[in-house]
C-alpha cells in the first residue's frame, strides 16, 4: 500500500490513520480554555528541546515513528485476542 503524503500510515499494518478534526476541534479547543495564557520564556524552551533531543537520542524520526507505533497498536492486538468484548 502506498503512503499517502496527507495522512499518517501505521509502519506495522499499513494502514492509514485519519483525524476528523472537526469532530474533536470543539473539545479540544475547550483544552487550552483550561490553560489560560501559558508562555515559555528561553529557559523552559531549551530545557524542553535538551530533554527531547536525549529522549530521541540517536534515532531517526522513521525509528520513533515506528516506536510509537507498535506501542499504539501492541495494547489493540493483545486486547483483540483476548476474550474480552
């Protein structure tokens, strides 16, 4: 299956993910409500982007990608086999 350029593809299925942000703009919107005005002054940016360049370490983006991935899905399939409605 070809990789579509607009949407995201699982790495392990193939399958294609879609977000229908109409239908989930309004509660998340109501989100940032709760959060006021939040700032990042240049201490907190460059502790965010330190912290995120030592969790990617030497991965590339397809790695964590494909991480994400089989965490997502990993918890679908075991629930998938089990005997659980």
């Amino acid at each position: 299956m070809r990789q579509s350029s607009r949407y995201p593809q699982n790495t392990e299925t193939g399958r294609t993910w879609t977000f229908n942000a109409s239908r989930s703009s309004g509660p998340i919107t109501t989100w940032w409500d709760d959060l006021g005005t939040p700032s990042f002054d240049p201490a907190v940016d460059r502790k965010l982007n330190d912290e995120l360049r030592a969790i990617q370490g030497d991965r590339s983006m397809q790695e964590l990608a494909a991480e994400r991935d089989r965490l997502l899905v990993e918890p679908i399939d075991v629930r998938r086999r089990s005997f659980l409605p």
